[in-house]
C-alpha cells in the first residue's frame, strides 16, 4: 500500500488468486481474518485494514507467455 494510502476494506481482487495482506511491513501475511497487530497493551489483536502495509497476490494458476491478468486494489489519500 503506497505511503500516506490508506486501504479500503473489500476492494482487493484478482481471478484466481489468493489474497493475503501484512500489517508488518511486509515480514508477515495472512488472510485478512487473520491480520493482527500489537494492541497498546502489548498483546495482539486484529488489524484495521487501515493499518495494512502490504498486499499480495499468489496466483492460483500460471500465466502463459502474452497472456496478462490484472489485480487491483482501492486506497484513499491519508
């Protein structure tokens, strides 16, 4: 997620891929159920999608050679 964006919940998308998203830099990736941070109390609790740093997308199938796909996601300016 580009610097000062700020994800919008449900838009990412891609046929035939899995989704997952980091809300540590990109260290760590889950499904979004499944997204936790450090709460002020030092223990993990699940992460606003405002606070995800990173999507990524594993593609379920390969893409042949010409071929092209597309993923996308929407972010708001901070």
């Amino acid at each position: 997620v580009p610097e000062h964006m700020v994800y919008k919940a449900g838009t990412a998308e891609g046929d035939d891929t899995a989704i997952t998203f980091s809300a540590d830099g990109g260290n760590t990736y889950e499904t979004a159920d499944n997204v936790t941070v450090m709460g002020p109390d030092g223990s993990p609790r699940p992460a606003d999608p405002a606070e995800y740093t990173h999507i990524r997308w594993d593609l379920e199938m390969p893409v042949a050679p010409g071929e092209s796909g597309d993923v996308q996601f929407t972010a708001e300016l901070e």
